[in-house]
C-alpha cells in the first residue's frame, strides 16, 4: 500500500512501519547500527562528509503507534 513519502509499510507479514529520514546510500559503510527505545527502533549511521557524527536514517515505529497510521490503514 503507497503511504506518504518516506514511509515505508512493509510487505504484509512486516511488524513495523519505517520513516527514512534520508537514503542509506548515503551512510558510511559500516557504521550502520540500531538502538531502541521502547518499542520504537531507530537506525542511526555515520554521514558521509559529516566528520564523526551519526544521524537518525530510519525510525521504525510499530503498527499500533498513533504515528504510524498510514500503514494501520491495511
């Protein structure tokens, strides 16, 4: 199902929706990592030209969040 742009609702078995803050073609080669806080994940990542910093690329929400209601709508 299309959603708004840079939301991502999966295929139908997926358990959460993904916002993409920016394309992962533009993150350092290794340095992707996820961290959790809560039921939310955020995949963060090391910019390119961007010295030493890590940046939000992804926030994968569950479909349960208020949120996340463009994927709920299935």
């Amino acid at each position: 199902m299309p959603g708004r742009k840079g939301i991502d609702c999966g295929g139908p078995r997926a358990h959460f929706c993904r916002e993409r803050q920016f394309s992962p073609s533009r993150c350092v080669r290794g340095t992707t990592r996820t961290i959790r806080s809560g039921s939310t994940r955020i995949i963060v990542c090391r910019v390119r030209g961007l010295r030493g910093k890590t940046r939000a690329q992804s926030i994968l929400r569950p479909f349960t969040s208020p949120k996340c209601g463009v994927c709920r709508v299935r």
